[in-house]
C-alpha cells in the first residue's frame, strides 16, 4: 500500500519493489505530522538575534576573534553589560 504526501510521486506499486528500508533511509526521510513536514535542526527562538552591520576598531575586533568560538556572542554578553541589561536566557 502507498502512502500519498502532498507533492511526491512514488515510481513504485507493487511492495516487493520497495527500497530496502536502512536505518540510514529512516535517517534521511522526511517527517509529517499529519500532512505537515517537521523540520529538524535547531527549533525557532522567541528572541530570535537581528543581523546588522557594525563597524569596530580593528584591535577591539581581533581581541574578540582571539578568544576564539563564540566571540560574536561575548560582543553581544558585552554591549549588554555596557548598556545596564540584564542577560536573556535561551535554553
């Protein structure tokens, strides 16, 4: 039996035709919920950050990048201390 999903066409009927199910095939399938795919990888923050554009003397920049992964995070932990805000949590 076929399971239908909305936009995708199956290239086999019979079952005995079936791909060989892996464990790297359920890896890689897709999800639905219902008729609605669930994404993976990191969900949806409340507080999702905003891109922007910041212009910063060279040595405060390689004073960051030095300490190395996460230094765009330690810039945002020190804009906040500097303008008197408390730090938001994200699980």
């Amino acid at each position: 039996m076929q399971t239908k999903r909305p936009g995708v066409e199956s290239k086999w009927v019979d079952p005995d035709d079936a791909p060989h199910l892996t464990k790297e095939w359920f890896e890689r399938a897709d999800r639905y919920h219902g008729d609605k795919i669930v994404r993976r990888g990191r969900p949806k923050s409340a507080n999702p950050k905003e891109a922007v554009n910041l212009r910063l003397d060279p040595d405060v920049l390689e004073h960051f990048r030095k300490s190395g992964p996460r230094w765009q995070s330690r810039i945002n932990e020190a804009l906040r201390k500097a303008a008197g805000l408390s730090r938001v949590r994200t699980p």
